[in-house]
C-alpha cells in the first residue's frame, strides 16, 4: 500500500458514521445574492445534489457525510435538479451552482451519460458552477462548458499556501498544479471560484487570518473571480484527533471578520465569507447575529461595514 493509500485509510478509520444518503433527494438548495467581480450582484442558486463520494481524503473535509455508498446511479441528479428547479420556477436568478459535495468532473460521482441532461436543465443560467479538484479539471471540462447555454465557472480548493500545513493536508496538490489549472481555465473562458480555509490545521493560530488573507491574495493573482473563505469545523474524525494535539484550533467568528475585512480592495476579484455554519463559530452570542448580518452585508457589497458594538463581549 502507498503511503498516501494508508494515510487516506487511517483518516477515514476516524470518521464518524456516515448518515444514510438518498441519492434520490437533494439535500437542499439556498438563493443568495452574488457579487461578480464587474460589479453585478447575481441571484444565484445553489443546489446540493447527493451522491457518490470524492476519492480524496482531505484531512479537514467532511464532505462526505452529504455522499451516498458507491458510485451515483445514472438519473439520479437530474431527478435531483428537475425538482429543485420545479420549486424555483419564474424566478429570476441568473447563476446555478450544483454542489456534489465531490467533483463534477469524476464519472463516478457525475455519470457522462447524465452530462447532456443536466446541461440541458442548466440552459437557462447565464452562469453555472461546479465543483471540482484542482486534478480533475481537464476535457470533461472543456466537454461540459461547450454543453451548457451560458458560462461555466469551476470552484476548486486551494485551502492554504502555508507550506507545512499545505504539505500536510493529504490534497495531493501543489501550487504549480494550481497554477495549471488556473490557467487551463482562463485560456478556455472558463471562470475559476476559489475555497481558501480559515484555520487550517497546522497553521499556528496567532498566523491563521494572515495565511488565510495570503491564500486570498494567492487565489486573486491566479485570476479567480471569487474567492470564498471557508472556517474549518471540527467532528470529521481527523480534525478532532488534530485538535487534541494541539495542531488545530477552531477559527472563531471574529477570526472570519478580521480575514474578510482584509481582503476588502483586493481588485478584480469578490471575496467572500462563508456563513453557511456561522452560528457554530466560537464567538458571543449575544452579538453574533449582527455579526453574520454584518458579514452578509460585506459578502454583498464588497466594502468595509461599521463594526458591532457589544457590551457582553466588550466588542467597540
Ligand atoms: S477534494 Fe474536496 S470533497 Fe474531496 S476530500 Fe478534499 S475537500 Fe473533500
Ligand atoms: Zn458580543
């Protein structure tokens, strides 16, 4: 067995149990406003589609508790879509993103006999994202941005430059394979949306927002158009183990307000927080409400909101 084979195996011995996964249900769908680095501010809808498992072990990932056993039957996400669609039909909004909580481009979690379908359910969108690893864009890329009406933009993780917490995240990407793929985007008008980590493992937490705001900066110099910086949770399994020995310490919300607050200016690219578990962030309750509604605001506009002031926490 490989090194990275018993890395990947001694990770997932860690995990918890996996909830039971329909692949016959989305988990969801969110409609939010966007920025795009133009200026334009998009309704975009994000639809979590279920299915199979991505074959990367990433040491903070805990994606795949929202994937099913095997490989995704042929039909089922365009099931999935077809309904998250029907519920959202006449309304306008101009982007789709189909989270597979994996990799577009892998057959297995996306069969190709399900590409035309799903293409075809996306026609209405001017832009449509995906997800993908960094080692799986490629001509399935190319294949599916040719099949869809409107613009494609693939979201990939950088997670961190720091290079001993990079070297350890078992992502089996370097920054040059990064660049590559950056590249191989932008020279076929593909848009490229980023996932920057706020408090990966390893980084020394009195350094976590600075390696945070240098991946954003690192992102935006490879010509994302969006960068969205992601807090690491604990509960994976490998994240808590890590977390006993002292190699992580879950990011707090103020941690996520002073990343986003410097990457205000960055040109050229929208820089965002993500809020989706925003409440489970260390911070005050009392204040943490106004907090994300200030964050939410800044996701949106893009400049720097007044600060909360909050007599529980001390916050001026
Ligand atoms: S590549 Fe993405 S989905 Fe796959 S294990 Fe890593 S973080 Fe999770
Ligand atoms: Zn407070």
């Amino acid at each position: 067995m490989s090194l990275s084979a018993a890395e990947d195996r001694r990770i997932r011995a860690l995990r918890p149990p996996k909830p039971r996964v329909d692949p016959e249900v989305a988990h969801g769908s969110l409609v939010e406003d966007e920025r795009r680095p133009d200026g334009r501010v998009e309704r975009a809808l994000t639809v979590f589609l279920a299915g199979a498992e991505c074959p990367f072990t990433c040491t903070f990932c805990d994606l795949w508790r929202y994937t099913i056993e095997g490989s995704t039957p042929a039909g089922a996400l365009t099931r999935q879509l077809r309904r998250v669609l029907d519920q959202h039909r006449g309304a306008a909004i101009q982007r789709i993103k189909l989270y597979n909580a994996s990799n577009f481009f892998d057959p297995r979690a996306v069969p190709l006999a399900d590409l035309e379908a799903i293409a075809s359910l996306c026609a209405s969108f001017g832009g449509v994202t995906v997800e993908s690893h960094v080692n799986t864009v490629g001509a399935r890329t190319l294949d599916f941005a040719r099949r869809i009406a409107g613009r494609l933009e693939v979201a990939v993780g950088l997670e961190t430059i720091h290079p001993i917490a990079a070297s350890k995240l078992n992502k089996k990407l370097d920054l040059a394979r990064f660049a590559d793929a950056a590249r191989f985007l932008h020279d076929n008008g593909i848009d490229l949306r980023v996932f920057v980590l706020l408090g990966a493992p390893h980084v020394p937490v009195e350094e976590s927002v600075e390696w945070t705001v240098r991946a954003v900066e690192h992102a935006a110099e490879q010509g994302a158009a969006v960068v969205s910086i992601i807090p690491v949770r604990a509960g994976n399994g490998e994240v808590d183990r890590l977390q006993a020995l002292g190699d992580f310490t879950p990011p707090t919300l103020a941690q996520l307000e002073e990343a986003l607050e410097s990457c205000v200016g960055i040109a050229g690219t929208v820089v965002t927080a993500d809020l989706w578990d925003a409440e489970r962030l260390p911070g005050c309750d009392t204040c943490r409400a106004a907090r994300v509604a200030r964050l939410q605001l800044m996701n949106v506009g893009g400049r720097r909101e007044p600060r909360v002031a909050c007599a529980s926490c001390g916050a001026a």
